[in-house]
C-alpha cells in the first residue's frame, strides 16, 4: 500500500516538474522571439508602402476602365497618380486568371483597399496557422504555438506590408490539404487554381498534386483546375482583350527582375546568361525526381509536403524573401513535431538567428540566397527529433 502511495506521489511530482519545465522553457522560447514580436509591431505601424498591393490596384482599375493592365506606360501613369515617385512603374507579371482576384479591390479607393487587404491578410494568416496546426496533428491546448509562429515570422510580416497576393495562396494552400484529406478532389482543384495565381513559387507543388493525381487517378483534381484556368483567362479576354499582352509584354520585367538564387548567379557570372536565372528549377525537379520515385508508393502529404514547399520556394526562378510566407505550414509541421525541451531552445535560436541573417542582408539577391537558411533550419530540427525519438525508443523501460 505504502508503495502504491509512493508511486503516486512519485509520478505527481514527475507531472508537475515536467510542467514547469515546460512553462520555463515556452517562457525562454518567447523571450528569444522578443525581438522579433516587436520588429513585427513596429512594421505594422509603419505607413503601407506603395509597393507590391500598388500594382494589383492599378493593374485592376486599367482592366476595369478598358486599359491594359500589363502595360507599361499605362500602369506608370495609374502609379504616379497614386503618388508613386520612381521614373519606371512597377509591371504587373501575375497571369491573367489572376485579374479577377484583384478586381474587387480596385472597386475600393486604393487606401481603404490597402487597408481591407492588410486586415484580409493577417486574418488569412492567423487562419491557416491554426488550420495547419490542427492538419499536422498539433496539441490542441497549445495551439498558442502557431500563433506565435505567425506573430514572429517576418515573412508574413512582409507580404502583409507590401500588400502581395501569397497571404491568399497560403489560404488556397491550406484548402488544398483539407480538401484532399476529406477526399473532396473538385474543391481540391479549385485550390490548386489559387495555387496558381504564382506558378513559379509552387512549381514543384504543383508538379507534385500532378504526379500524384495521375498514379491515384484522382483526375478531377487537374481537370478542374485546368477548366477554371481556361474560363478564368477566357472571361477575362472577353471583358478586356488587352490582357492578351501578358504573354509579350511581361517577358522583359520578369527577366530583368533582380531576385531569387538565378538572380544571385547572374550578379556572379553575369546578367546577360539568362538561363542561369533558371537553373535552380533543373536542381529543384531533379530533387523532387528522386523523392517521388523513393516515395511515390506511399506518398503521404503530410510528411512529404512540408519540405516540398521549402525546396520549390527555394529552387524557383523568382523569389523574394517574403515569399516564404507560403512556407508557414512546414514551419508548424516542424513545431508539431519537436517534443523535447532541448530542441525547442535550439530551434527557436535558429528560427531567430535565420531571420536576424536575413534582415542583415544588403541587397535583395543576398536576402534570396539567406532565405535558403529556412531549409537548413528545417532538415537540421528534423534530424535532432529523429535521433531524439529512435534515443527514446532504445531506451530501457523501468
């Protein structure tokens, strides 16, 4: 009797030391992070920049009022009456299925859409990370967790400042994994549709529901993506033909633009050798080459993902670094899975550490290629749980 009353007593103990273990270490976690809440504090305060929302507003009012909104001199004329100051405009390079997207926030005065879309994209950020912590199997008493993540996570912080369009595609993202798990493959195409309103950055995403779709004959998941691309484009030729310069008039922008690791390359070895823009696609396709083949049997969405989506935002010829907001779901999937206290220390200090080796970069090619530090983080985490969880397994059981 005695024994069973200290044993008792024994495992209360243990349960409230591990508690204020892990209080203590959730505690330190945050103070790390600190810095970064505040960053992210102060960005929100700050004015909304006439960047990225000024060429969705203005490409969407010269398709609403019959202009072409993938010209040139017609956007630079919409963006210097919205005060833009620069002798070149900012071009529109997204395809035209995307134009139905921003119509509606043309319907609005630019500042107050600026603003409804400031607060659609957090409120869309917010959502998919307790979606996605709920999708990777997270505890649901620390749901805290994810938004934290979103609180501290500079990407988002970024693409919500500049007004860009991937706080929707995290949206169509995170649709796309639910849909697919309740077995709903029409909604499932309709995501992967907003998954294309930036092609290039999910390219190996994308190549990936292909793959996938074709051996699971899942065909509806293409088919009705494919349909809603051709109406989507179709709908809007017929309202604007102008649109149809997209195909010619976006080329010269999109490869002068100074970005992602092809940028880098070129600043190296010259800007002249274009295809260098685009050789970290062939490593990228090479990679998920080999991963598909390794796993194509038993291909799990909720393992495989995660990484998929570091290594096409990473590989892809166009990239800014707060394109990695579409990386959120692999970060959460990566704090789903950390257990022990030691690692949660060390991949916070890592978390914080890419981040500060971002923010110090100079210029925007080296911002890119520090980017890349998201998937060091991220096979370096999952490689100390692994070795953590098989030291657990082969210890001795009392």
């Amino acid at each position: 009797m005695r024994s069973g009353v200290a044993q008792t007593q024994g495992t209360s103990a243990a349960k409230t030391l591990v508690g204020q273990d892990g209080r203590l270490v959730a505690l330190l976690c945050l103070l790390i992070c600190l810095p970064l809440f505040v960053y992210r504090a102060i960005l929100l305060l700050k004015p909304l920049p006439l960047q990225d929302f000024l060429i969705y507003w203005s490409a969407g009012h010269l398709f609403l009022t019959g202009g072409d909104p993938y010209s040139s001199s017609a956007l630079l004329a919409v963006e210097q009456w919205l005060g833009w100051s620069h002798p070149l405009p900012e071009i529109m390079l997204n395809p035209p299925w995307t134009l139905p997207f921003v119509v509606p926030l043309a319907l609005m005065p630019f500042q107050v859409a600026h603003a409804v879309w400031l607060g659609i994209s957090i409120g869309l950020e917010v959502a998919c990370a307790l979606a996605c912590w709920d999708y990777f199997g997270g505890d649901g008493r620390k749901r805290w967790i994810a938004l934290a993540l979103v609180a501290s996570f500079l990407p988002a912080a970024s693409a919500e400042h500049y007004g860009q369009i991937t706080p929707l595609i995290l949206a169509g993202l995170t649709g796309f994994l639910f849909a697919l798990r309740r077995e709903r493959y029409v909604l499932a195409g309709v995501c992967v549709l907003i998954l294309g309103l930036k092609p290039h950055l999910l390219y190996l995403v994308l190549l990936a529901i292909l793959l996938w779709s074709i051996r699971n004959k899942r065909w509806s998941i293409p088919v009705t993506a494919v349909l809603l691309v051709m109406g989507l484009s179709l709908a809007t030729v017929a309202y604007n033909r102008t649109v149809l310069d997209y195909f010619g008039g976006t080329v010269p922008g999109a490869l002068n633009a100074p970005c992602g690791v092809g940028g880098f390359l070129r600043s190296l070895f010259g800007v002249q050798h274009v295809w260098l823009q685009f050789a970290p696609c062939v490593a990228g396709m090479a990679w998920l080459g080999f991963d598909w083949i390794r796993h194509r049997r038993a291909w799990n969405w909720e393992e495989r993902l995660p990484l998929l989506l570091l290594v096409s935002i990473g590989s892809a010829a166009y990239f800014w670094k707060h394109d990695f907001v579409l990386a959120l779901p692999a970060l959460i999937a990566l704090a789903v899975r950390i257990k022990r206290p030691q690692i949660w220390l060390a991949a916070t200090a890592g978390y914080a550490l890419v981040q500060f080796v971002i923010l110090c970069a100079n210029t925007t090619v080296h911002e890119c290629v520090a980017s890349l530090l998201w998937i060091v983080l991220y096979g370096v985490v999952t490689m100390g749980c692994a070795r953590a969880s098989g030291r657990e397994e082969l210890a001795p059981v009392a």
